[in-house]
C-alpha cells in the first residue's frame, strides 16, 4: 500500500478476562491467596481481506491469529507464580500476544480489582510493537 493508503489492518481482542492471581508487592500479598485481576487485550494484524475478490477473504481459521489460544496461554502464565507488578504481569501477556509473528502491535491492560474499596479497579495499560519486543534478525 502507500502512505495515503496504509495496509488494512485487523483489531483483534479478548476483553474483561478476569482471573485469579498471585500478585502484589505487599507480604500479605504473597501469602499463596489469589486475588481477581482483570485483562484486556487487543492487537493489530494485517488484514488480507482486500487481497481477494470482492474485499472478503475466505472463511477459513488459519489467515486469522487463535485468541482461544492466546487465551489458554494466558491463564497458564497466570495460573504458574507470583508476579510482583501489574507492569510485569502486563510485558508477558504482551510477549504472549507477539510470539504470533502475523500480529504487529499489542495493547494490554492488567487492572488489580480488590486494591481499593473505594475504586473500581487499579491497574496499568501498555502497547508494545512486534519490532520492538521481537527485533528483525539480520
């Protein structure tokens, strides 16, 4: 494509994932006791529907990124150990989202939901890009 006309792209998301996890800084943080986080994910792919007739690619799973999988991966990682930060829990998930190499850039955002009484949840936001987190070899 040109610069007027950049390639399509494919937002891709899984949202309000909520899992129980072994998080926080803090020592009764680390007592074993899961706590409810909440994930949000999405991320951008290149899409090749306009490479086909009509602007409709077929209907077949493999030209898209697996978000169960990504899913299952996901609560694996969570499910295996303490992570101190809500900053860390969010760089892995984004790593997770990356290892696909179709997908191009990643927006994650891990929210703590029993931090305060008074809020709602408290958590962070990240986006990471493929190029940078996976540089090009060579």
């Amino acid at each position: 494509m040109t610069a007027e006309h950049p390639d399509p792209l494919r937002r891709v998301f899984v949202r309000d994932l909520v899992l129980q996890a072994s998080i926080g800084v803090y020592p009764e943080e680390k007592t074993g006791e899961r706590q409810p986080v909440r994930i949000n994910i999405s991320f951008e792919m290149r899409d090749d529907g306009l490479d086909h007739p009509g602007g409709v690619g077929p209907d077949d799973v493999g030209r898209v990124v697996d978000y169960d999988g990504l899913a299952r991966r996901i609560r694996a990682f969570v499910g295996r150990s303490h992570v101190e930060l809500v900053e860390t829990m969010a760089e892995q998930i984004a790593r997770l989202t990356l290892q696909d190499p179709r997908v191009i850039s990643t927006r994650i955002r891990v929210e703590k939901l029993a931090v305060f009484k008074d809020a709602a949840a408290a958590g962070v936001e990240i986006q990471r890009f493929r190029d940078k987190v996976f540089p090009p070899q060579g």
